[in-house]
C-alpha cells in the first residue's frame, strides 16, 4: 500500500517572513494528518523554515540544485549546502526550469544522480506541453523524460524517487487534467518503471500529479489507483487552500 505524499512547491513566492509565518501555521494544521507532507521554499528561506518544521511531520524540500557539488558555478546551490540546511528532498525537472531555464533531461539526469548520491530524495518532474498533448504525444514525450531522468539509478536508490507528472498546460492555468486522463498517464509511467526495473518497484514508487491542483479537485484525483499524492503550486501557498488538499479522502 503506498502512502499519499502531498508537497507543496513554493516556487519563487514568500519574504522570510511570511514563509516563517505560513510554516508555523502549518505545522499546527497538518500535525494530525495522515499523509507525508513536504514543504519546499526559495533557497533564501530553507534554513528559516527548517527550524520551524524540524521535528514535525513535514519534510524540508529544496527547488531545485546545481549538477555539482562545488567549484566556480555562480548563482547556483550545491547538494552539500542544501543537506547542511536540513533539506531532505530536492525537486528535479520541473517544466519551469526545463522550459523558462532550458535545463535538459540529460543536465536533469545529472542533478538526480548527485542528489541520490548524497541521500537526497528525489521529486523527478516530467509532462507534456499542450501541443504535444494535442499531437497524441504525451505518453511518449513522458517515457522519455522518465528513461532519460533515470538513466543510472538503480533499483535501489530508486527507493528515494518520486515521479510528479505535471502536464504543462495545467500548470498555474487553472485547466487540471481529468482525473481519468491523468490517470492512463499515471499507469502508463508505472509501466515504463516495471519495464525499466521490477514489478515490485513500479508499484512502490509513488507518482504525485501537479498542475492546478486544490481542495475542489485533489479527492477525485486522489481516489484514482495510480495517483499517489500531489505537487501543489498556488494552492501550497496559504494555510487555508493546502490543509483541506493535505486531509482530502
Ligand atoms: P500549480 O498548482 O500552481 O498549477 O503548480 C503546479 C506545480 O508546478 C507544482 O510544482
């Protein structure tokens, strides 16, 4: 049976201060939940929020992370830094940094391979854009980016994985896949993974959706078999639109 795993990306939103604000608060609401939860804010605020939520239920998670631990790489964040603050999970390929940042899957490949090195987990993004979807593309466009983001991760560490399967076009739009059509993509990518490694990993390994996800929808996609969590966005952002997602069934 897998756990639910809900997770909110703050991505570049929150001062110090309000991100302090909405993780005290969050830490009261989610204390008796049931699921695991994670909460990921801007480098700047990780070692403010890590000592709000250490010791409760919710895990640290970072953004994103640089493909090497150190050395003359200007702007970015190494895996050792991000440890030495408490992160314990770190969130790959997102479409925003595939698409406004140009990051590949080989440049992605390289960054998940390094976070699992350092006993990091893993949030392996993957999806479609709209016209891919369009064209009858998006299974095969998120094969790819499974095979090519897990190209030299052994079953093993694959323990430390999830996969968020974002189509792009539901991100921030307010369009959410149907639960049915995020579905077949979940199935499908659990079969890429039993091909890849083992039945047995493919039904351990969660597989969270993202893309416009909130109180009025999380149920109805939570209750499909292949949908393990959720990677929220804007309804991360207050106390009061991510607790009812993080209680939903
Ligand atoms: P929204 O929930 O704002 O659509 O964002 C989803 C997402 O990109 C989470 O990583």
């Amino acid at each position: 049976m897998r756990k639910t795993y809900i997770a909110g990306n703050w991505k570049m939103n929150k001062t110090k201060s309000e991100a302090v604000e909405l993780a005290k608060s969050l830490v009261v609401a989610l204390k008796d939940g049931k699921y695991k939860y994670m909460i990921a804010p801007s480098f700047t605020n990780l070692d403010a929020v890590g000592q709000i939520i250490n010791g409760s239920n919710i895990i640290l998670g970072a953004q994103n992370m640089s493909t090497d631990e150190s050395g003359a790489h200007t702007g970015e964040v190494s895996v050792l830094m991000l440890k030495d603050l408490g992160v314990k999970t770190v969130i790959l390929g997102h479409s925003e940094r595939r698409h406004i940042y140009g990051e590949d899957d080989l440049m992605i490949n390289k960054k998940v391979k390094l976070a699992l090195k350092h006993g990091l987990e893993v949030i392996l993004c993957i999806g479609e854009l709209i016209e891919e979807r369009e064209a009858g593309k998006a299974e095969i466009v998120c094969e790819q980016q499974t095979r090519d983001g897990l190209s030299g991760v052994s079953e093993e560490e694959l323990k430390n994985v999830t996969i968020a399967y974002e189509p792009v076009w539901a991100i921030g739009t307010g369009k959410t896949a149907t639960p049915e059509d995020a579905q077949a993509i979940h199935e499908y990518i659990r079969k890429i993974i039993s091909n890849m490694y083992s039945a047995d990993a493919a039904e351990k390994i969660l597989i969270q959706y993202g893309g416009s996800m909130n109180a009025g929808n999380a149920e109805a996609l939570l209750a499909q078999k292949d949908i393990d969590g959720g990677l929220i966005g804007g309804a991360s952002l207050s106390v009061e639109k991510f607790e009812p997602i993080c209680k939903v069934k």
